[in-house]
C-alpha cells in the first residue's frame, strides 16, 4: 500500500473574522468567527484532499484547541493521527479589516513540547505502517522542539528509503539540507537566508542553487518566485517556470497548495517536470479563493491543462 505522510508539529486552529475599521485603543466588535484547521503540514495534506488525493497528517494534539481541530479535520475527511501532549494547541487569528480589504494574520507560537513528548512524535512516526513513499515536513517548529528534529526526521527518512519532502525556513530547515532530502521548495527569500547572502540576478541565483544541488543537499530543489513562477533544479535541469496569470484574491495557502500539488503528482507517476507544473498550478489556484482557502481541483487542473501547452 502506497501512502504519503504529512507531518505538523506545529498545528492550529485558525479563527478568522472582519471588523469594519481596526483602531488602537477601541474596543472592536468583530462579525462572526469562522474555524479552520490550520499551519503548514495541516495545510498540506487539505490541499492534497481538494485535489483529490489522500495522505495521512501526523501531528500532536492537546487540550480543547486539540479537540477543535480533530473534529475539524474529521468534517474534511482528512485521515489524521494525533499524538496526545500535555501543551494546548495554538489557535491564530485572522481580522479582515471590511474598509481597506488588509488582511492581518496573529501567530502563535504553540505550546511548549517536552522531550519526552517529541521523541514519542519521532518513534511513532517511523514505527509507522505501512512505510510511506513520500514524507513532507512543512511549517514551524514549536517551543521545546529542537532545531534539529527535521534533521532527525529526514535522517531516519532517507535511512528507511522515505523520499523527504521539506518545506521550512530558518536553522530548522538548515540543519535539515545538511542532512539530505529528496526536495526542498523555498520561496526566494527563504533561499537567501539559507546562502546568508542577497543574491539578485538569475545567473547568481542559478550558480547557488546547482552548488546546493551538488553538495547534496537536495536532489531538487524548487524555488517559489512569487509572481514569476519558480525555479526548478535538479542534477540534469535549471529551468524557470512561468506561472498562469490568474486575479490575486489572497497569497495565504499558495505555498502548502504548491507542495501539496507537487507531490500528490509524483505520488502519482507524473514526471519530476509535470509534477512541478501541477504543484505551480495548484499554487496560482490557492491565490485566486479568499481568505485562508486553499486550492480548489478545477482550478488546479485547468491551470495545469494551460502550463502544460505553453511550457512544452
């Protein structure tokens, strides 16, 4: 049996409302909240679900913010295995401000993890079965967590013959390339803090993401460019990959849409090139819906239809 896993150690409940004006000092009356799962591997494995597609998101789950998500994700049909902790689950807002149409996000930084509780999450997730073909580990590390756990995770992937799929930022994603995975999905700026230098012109950037190819840090390597598409490298190829011009609703969930797109794809069979074009469709899908939606899979498909007869 063929699986793919997505692991949030970090997840969420994201709460959004809207409120006409946003103004210091006042006591603001907001419209009605709305719950949704929430944070990068959550995310993940929704966009994979919208795209027809099944994974199984691991996680670690306590008190009623816990409860909240379990059953969000149960009314999504998102298979789903939680790890109990102590800690209580982060929940983070979302305001729409009605009269200018900005949009401000309030993360939290999820509940402290003893060492105790993310070994367990590490165990249980390898003594796993059956083993899954690919394993993407996406998002932020919660407190207690070490920097090192993805690095861990991708270590005992590549050990068990797991393809790594990471989507990350920060010394947590660092510690992880030095280790080795099978691909990486950065976006731009993500990727210069990984160089620790602002490279600019594409020949610049091209030299650095081959010498990381080449240092083994990834087999590919895909660098999300915003508007401009995404650079995709690997041993054999340098290419740059213009996106579909779509209208821009909301930018949240492009990047989880991407990697869920992309590696539903290769878990299907598809080339490394159309599965990257998949993943950059469900990307541009994720930006025409509102608010914190991600993809939709008519959306995807066409836009892929249209990247696959202009990119030939």
């Amino acid at each position: 049996m063929e699986i793919i896993i997505s692991v949030a150690m970090n997840p969420a409940v994201d709460k959004s409302s809207s409120v006409e004006h946003v103004i210091p000092e006042h006591k603001l009356y907001c419209k009605a909240p709305h719950f949704e799962p929430g944070g990068g591997g959550v995310n993940v494995s929704r966009a994979i679900k919208k795209l027809g597609g099944e994974s199984l998101l691991f996680y670690p789950s306590g008190g009623l913010t816990g409860k909240m998500l379990e059953n969000l994700l149960l009314q999504e049909n998102i298979n789903h295995y939680p790890i109990p902790i102590e800690g209580v689950m982060r929940e983070n807002l979302i305001v729409l401000e009605e009269s200018t149409g900005q949009q401000f996000r309030f993360g939290m930084p999820g509940p402290f993890m003893s060492k105790q509780e993310w070994e367990r999450c590490l165990n249980e997730l390898f003594d796993f079965k059956p083993k899954p073909n690919y394993l993407v580990i996406s998002g932020s590390l919660p407190p207690g967590v070490p920097s090192d756990f993805y690095a861990r995770v991708a270590k005992k992937g590549k050990e068990s013959g797991i393809k790594v799929i990471i989507d990350a930022s920060g010394e947590a994603l660092k510690l992880a390339l030095q280790v080795g995975v099978y691909l990486v999905k950065p976006n731009i700026r993500e990727f210069k803090e990984l160089l620790g230098s602002d490279v600019q012109e594409e020949s610049q950037i091209e030299f650095e993401a081959t010498k990381m190819i080449e240092s083994g840090w990834c087999e590919v390597l895909v660098i999300s460019l915003g508007a401009a598409g995404a650079l995709m490298v690997s041993r054999n190829t340098v290419e740059y990959i213009r996106p579909p011009t779509v209208q821009v609703v909301s930018k949240v969930g492009a990047g989880d849409s991407m990697v869920a797109g992309i590696v539903l794809s290769l878990f299907r069979g598809n080339t490394l090139r159309n599965s990257i074009l998949f993943g950059i469709a469900a990307g541009s899908a994720a930006v025409m819906t509102p608010g914190t939606e991600l993809c939709r899979r008519e959306d995807t498909e066409r836009l892929y239809e249209k990247l696959l007869s202009s990119t030939k």
